[in-house]
C-alpha cells in the first residue's frame, strides 16, 4: 500500500462508526486480514445491513450520503467492506489479497461476522444487484441470522444470461421505435459491443425518448455526442477509483461465479460480448456457489423483491422468478425505473427500507405508483438533462439528417 492510500486509508478507517473484524485471508489459511464496516443511526434490534453491487463497489466512502439520509429517516444501517474493495483490500502486510480469498462464500462470512462483531442477532438485510446475491447468501448460509430481506433488482443464477438477452432484444432488436435505428448501424458495421452497453445504460436511466434521440443522431453520422456518453460509460463501467469502485481483484467472481461474461449465443445486441472485453483476466465461467433457485423456497422470513420496469441488467423476469420462489414475498414494480433502486432512486431506496423495518412490507406493492413517482437521485437528473439538452441542441445545427424510419 503506498503512502497516498494509506493516508485516505487512515482517515476512512477513523471515520465515526467504522471498525475492523479480524477475517481469514481464505479458509483453512493461517493468515488474518481486516474487513471493514460501518454502522450509522441509532442502534436497533434489527439493523439494516446494505450490500450494494458490483463485485467492485465500496461501501463506507461511496455511500455516505445515502447512509445520512437513512439516519435522518431513522434507521440503522450497517455496510460491510467487501473483501478485495476499498478498506478491506490488503492484507496486514499491505498486499492486494490473493485470488483464492475473493469468493461469494467468503464475503457472505464476512457479513456473519460483522453481525457478530455488532451484538446482531438478526437483521433486515438489503442487497442491491450483485449484493442481492450475497444477500440471498447470507439466506442459505447463516438463516438464522435474517429478519427480513429486500432484493433489489436480484440476480438469481448463472443463467440468468438467458432473460437479459431475451428482454434486451424485444428493447433495442424488436421495438418497433428503437430496433430500426439499432439495426440500422448494425447493418452499417457502426454497432459495438461497447454501444450496446450504452444504449442499456441510456434506456435504464433515461428512457426511450432520449435513446432514440441518441440514435437518430448517431444514424445521421453525427457521433460526437455519442463519443461524449461513451467515455462517461467507460469511466463509470470500467474505470478503477480507490476506495469507491475497485473491480480489479474481484472481477473473477463476477465471470468465474456468476457467469457475467457468459459465453456469446451468436445473436445481436449480446451484452456478453462487451462484458467478456472489458474483463482484464479468465472470463471463463467456473460454478455458482449457491443453488439459490432450490434454496429460496425455504427462506422463512418476508421479503420484498424490488424490481425496475426498465431494467436491463437484471430484467423483471427475474425479479418475478424470484418472488414466485420466495414464499413470503411481494415483488415491488417501479415501472419507469433502471437497475438497482439503491443507486438511482435513492429516496424509494429509503421509503422501502423504512416500510421494511417498520414491519409493513406487504404494503409496498400497494405504494409502487407513489415510490416510482419519486425522484431519481441529483446526479441522475443532472446526467439525463445533460445528454437530453445536449442532443436537442446537436439536432437543431443545421444540416442534421432527417431521424430513420420507425417501420
């Protein structure tokens, strides 16, 4: 660790509410390490543990407003440092830790022993996307240790792959307003694999309307707003910022656990194809940890299965498949939302998670249309206006092609 991490290690790890419990490096190793987390609120009976996605999220710098906010809502948070991210990245040495200590399993015991180390019986546990994996974990696990549960926009197993092609071509290949302009560049050679990508990140967080702009534009060969909303994909997707996004070391249980680089089918838009680039090691699929498909049919406690409308990433058959296997579940539809409530729509984030530890889950489904009717976090907003803005004025210069045709 060189002296610049060290000196935002220390003030991070000095922050009110952080600790460290002593971990193993990997099962049966002598050597110890520590993982990190962090406990806001006042204390309750039940805490809400929080684990956002990835594999490469930190969580004690990244969500520090988003723990504020909980607070000031009332509840008592809890987020752990996934092991190889942020805090918890080095062992006592100061080396990255090894392959062999990144795995689900491990991180799952990681969050037991954070309960342990907290005086937690059992908790109200929130998993955000790959965290909803790790969440159901702690399901199969530790069943004893869970008083209610939220996944949101849950990943279920390794084939998983099949449903997000499937939703994301009747979207961008099928629809009869965005598939002529998608498979116009395609016909053209102008379509990447890092383009579909970005349309999935464009149709998640701004709809329809401003990918087809988008792509009205991109067809009239006008790119450079499209070369723009590239770089910031990359930058967000791809780009290693310590102690907030570290996916470098953790990458492997994304592709060798969860199947995220899923071998490519042939067919178009596959965003397999960009994800086995953009990894830097193996992408080849090893096996899941968990047969959750079999487990979740006795998971005892009531769960609510949040799912986004526009949501790309894990698409809503998923959540569905979820909620079907999961006795005690209502599934939570917000139809104008991405993927991943916890990052987009902070503020429905925190009214659910409220409603949760207040034990009134089954009424959640009741409150969709008002949840989905709440903002979507600043930084969203100011992103969406940004492009939407920024593509009206690259429309309006003057020699701009006609849009293509929507038949």
């Amino acid at each position: 660790m060189n002296a610049r991490r060290r000196r935002v290690h220390d003030r991070l790890a000095a922050l009110p509410g952080v600790r460290p419990v002593r971990r193993p490096v990997h099962p049966g190793a002598d050597g110890h390490f520590d993982v990190f987390y962090v406990r806001t609120g006042r204390k309750s009976a039940h805490p809400l543990v929080v684990i956002p996605g990835g594999p490469g999220a930190a969580s004690i710098a990244l969500y520090r407003s988003f723990r504020r906010h909980a607070a000031v809502a009332g509840l008592d948070v809890i987020m752990v440092e996934h092991r190889g991210v942020g805090l918890s990245r080095h062992d006592d040495d100061g080396a990255d830790l090894p392959p062999e200590a990144l795995t689900v399993d491990a991180a799952v015991g990681d969050i037991a022993a954070v309960l342990d180390d907290a005086g937690v019986e059992r908790a109200v546990v929130y998993g955000a996307s790959y965290g909803s994996y790790l969440a159901a974990g702690v399901g199969v696990r530790h069943p004893g240790r869970i008083h209610a549960m939220v996944l949101d926009s849950p990943l279920l197993s390794a084939h998983d792959i099949d449903a997000v092609r499937a939703q994301t071509r009747r979207v961008l290949w099928e629809d009869t307003d965005l598939a002529p302009r998608v498979r116009t560049l395609a016909d053209e050679g102008a379509l990447t694999p890092q383009d579909v990508l970005l349309m999935i990140g464009l149709y998640e967080l701004a709809g329809p309307q401003v990918l087809r702009r988008q792509l009205d534009l991109r067809v009239a060969d006008r790119n450079r707003l499209w070369k723009i909303a590239e770089r910031v994909t990359r930058l967000v997707t791809e780009r290693k910022t310590p102690y907030h996004h570290e996916p470098d070391l953790v990458e492997r249980i994304a592709y060798q656990e969860l199947n995220y680089g899923a071998v490519p089918d042939g067919g178009p838009v596959d965003p397999a194809v960009a994800l086995r680039e953009m990894a830097s090691g193996t992408v080849e699929f090893v096996g899941e940890p968990y047969d959750l498909p079999a487990a979740m049919p006795g998971f005892g406690w009531p769960t609510a299965v949040l799912s986004g409308g526009r949501d790309l990433t894990t698409p809503p058959e998923v959540a569905r498949r979820v909620a079907d296997l999961i006795p005690d579940s209502v599934l939570v539809s917000l139809p104008t939302a991405g993927h991943s409530v916890l990052d987009i729509r902070e503020r429905a984030a925190v009214e659910i998670c409220k409603a949760v530890c207040s034990g009134e889950l089954h009424e959640l489904p009741s409150r969709a249309a008002e949840l989905d009717a709440l903002p979507a976090n600043l930084t969203v907003r100011l992103l969406v206006g940004a492009i939407t803005v920024a593509a009206r004025a690259e429309s309006a210069v003057p020699g701009s092609a006609p849009t293509a045709p929507t038949s």
